[in-house]
C-alpha cells in the first residue's frame, strides 16, 4: 500500500502537434524565470477577484472565488484535486484570464477555505463522494451560469471546465449525475482510481472496506488510513508531483502562510468512497455527452494511468468525440501536477487543454 500512502499524503512548443491537435503560437503562458518579475502583476489580478461562499450539501460552506470581465467571450471552471486550495491557483488563473476566459474556482468540502467535516481539520474525509460532484452542480446551476451570462451579456456563452486529479473523478461524476450545459471538459492527471502500489484492486478494495467496517464498529470518530498524518511540509527532492523546483517552493510556501488551506492524509472511509466513486463511473459512461479530453502525466505515481486508458477506450467507443483515438493525451516523463510543472511540459498540458476548448464553442 505504499503508493495509496504517498498520494493520500500530498494531494495533493508553442507550436507543436499531438494526434489531431496543432496549436497555434499565440498560446503563451507564464515561464518559471518570469514568476518573481511577474508575481505582483498576478496579486493584482488576484485582489480583483470576488470570493465568497454558499452553502453545499447538508449545510457545509463551499468557498469559491471568480474573476470577470465584460470584455471576455467564455467561461471557464476550474475543479482541483485533493488537498488543494483556491489560492494555489493564482498563476492557472491569470493565464486563462489573459486569454479571454472568466475564471470560477471551487474548493471543494473539506479542504481548502471550505468548511471541515471533523474535530480534526487535517483529516481528509468525505461522507459520500457524491456531495462533491453535487456542490459543484450548485455553483454551476447558481452561482457560474448566472454570473457567466451577465457579466458576457450573452445568454448561452461557452462554458468550460478544467479539472485536476481528483477534481476529475468530481468532474466525471457530476457529468453523470445531472444534465449540464458544459461546451466542453479537460482532465488533467484525473483520478479515475488511486494508485494502490501494485496490489491487485480485489485485494486493496478488500483491506480498505473491511478497514472502514471495523472504523464503525469500534470508534466514532473517523480513523487515518494507515501510514496518513496531519499536514506536514515536503521536501522537494522526495515530491512526486513536479520537476518544477519554483512552482513546487511558492506552493509549499503558500500552505506554510495559510494554515487553514494545510490538510493530511485521508481517512479510511474517504479511501472507501474513492473506491465506490470508481465503481460509479465505470458503471455510467454511457451518461457522460459532452467532449471530454483526458490528459495524462506519463511519470504518475499519483493515480492509476491503467484506469485512465480503460477510461479512455470505454468511454470513446460511446461517444466518437471524446477521448480521440480512445486514448489520453500523454505527456512524457510529467509528474502528476501538470499545472505547477516545469515549462515544457506545463506549456504542452494547458496548451492541449486550449485548442480542445478552442475546437468546442
């Protein structure tokens, strides 16, 4: 169970050609070297934005931020993986912004700005992985939609979403669950399913119900999965998420600032819901409509890229314009956070990213 441990732990050219995409050269996106020179014009982005919050299933405060511009043409939603926070989006943000898209951030139950569930805010933990994808239905239906068509002044402008890890398998499930009016979808490094170090799925699934079980027999309170601890800092030779060495420091920097966005490891049951939530959306890719695109880190260590490829060729076979040729775009030799990694492949995922939403309006 090794590789469960390490990701529970954590989750946490401009021209070229990829199969049928060619994206053009104005897709310029913010460098490494640039990041000190640049990172006022971002915090002045940023201090424009609106932040606020609703309430999510069962009363639980969702925290979201959104930035907007009557100048632009689309709309994008950003849904991040696990352990993350809004905050650690600000460069993904002002470089979407600057190409037209307004920007709507969620941080999802549990983590981020967003209420926590326990006594101990460091656990992670979900009651049923579904109330993800059905906080994010609300703040699309109320809050993205709405704002989107005023701000625009148009009733039916594009509208987007980019996801990461576990904001994919959100994403995924929310696509099952509800009708929608997305124009299009990107997964980048999405958790179809955990990485669980090798042991065959029958076996890990067993350990972890079976876990879960006993969590309820004996104890109230939610227990850590084996080997989780409460937050702590990481070191950036020993991370699995970036070979980027700046981007890694600002993150690491940011959740050290902000200790209420600082979460650990899972909690069995929230392993358990990942399980069903895999189960789910195998069991419903025939519901999923809109043109999804699947990018998949080819060093991850993180997630399972086997489910991403059986993902990938299921969900083809239903729908001709998704998943093209039935399998992910693959970046080579990317670790699992492609939106932090270093420039060349970073440039690869969200220009990727960019001409499938260019191709969809």
């Amino acid at each position: 169970m090794k590789t469960i441990i390490h990701f529970c732990s954590i989750c946490y050219f401009l021209t070229f050609s990829f199969g049928a995409f060619a994206v053009p050269q104005s897709a310029i996106f913010t460098k490494e070297s640039q990041l000190n020179e640049v990172n006022s014009t971002i915090e002045s982005f940023w201090q424009e934005g609106t932040f606020s919050h609703f309430a999510g299933v069962d009363n639980v405060a969702i925290n979201f931020a959104e930035f907007n511009s009557p100048n632009h043409k689309k709309c994008l939603i950003i849904s991040p993986g696990r352990s993350e926070a809004y905050l650690k989006y600000k460069e993904l943000s002002y470089d979407f912004f600057q190409l037209g898209f307004n920007i709507y951030i969620i941080d999802y139950r549990g983590q981020g700005l967003s209420q926590r569930m326990l006594s101990n805010p460091n656990k992670g933990y979900v009651k049923n992985f579904d109330y993800y994808a059905d906080d994010l239905h609300h703040f699309i239906e109320n809050i993205v939609e709405p704002n989107c068509q005023q701000t625009l002044s148009a009733q039916k402008p594009p509208l987007y979403l980019l996801a990461h890890s576990m904001g994919g398998a959100i994403t995924v499930r929310y696509l099952q669950k509800y009708p929608n009016k997305l124009t299009a979808v990107v997964l980048s490094s999405p958790m179809i399913a955990f990485n669980n170090g090798g042991l065959p799925n029958w076996l890990s699934n067993l350990i972890i119900k079976g876990a879960d079980k006993i969590n309820q027999w004996f104890a109230k309170e939610q227990w850590y999965f084996i080997g989780q601890k409460d937050f702590q800092p990481t070191d950036f030779n020993n991370n699995p998420l970036t070979h980027s060495k700046s981007r890694f420091q600002r993150f690491m920097d940011l959740y050290q600032s902000e200790p209420k966005i600082q979460l650990g490891g899972v909690t069995v049951h929230w392993l358990q819901q990942a399980i069903i939530t895999t189960e789910n959306i195998f069991s419903n890719l025939a519901k999923i409509k809109v043109p999804l695109l699947v990018i998949q880190s080819g060093a991850d260590s993180v997630v399972d890229n086997d489910a991403q490829n059986k993902f990938c060729v299921q969900l083809h076979q239903l729908q001709k314009h998704s998943c093209p040729n039935g399998k992910p775009v693959v970046i080579k030799e990317a670790n699992h956070e492609l939106f932090i990694e270093s420039d060349d492949k970073r440039e690869i995922a969200l220009s990727t990213a960019l001409q499938w939403f260019n191709q969809h309006h």
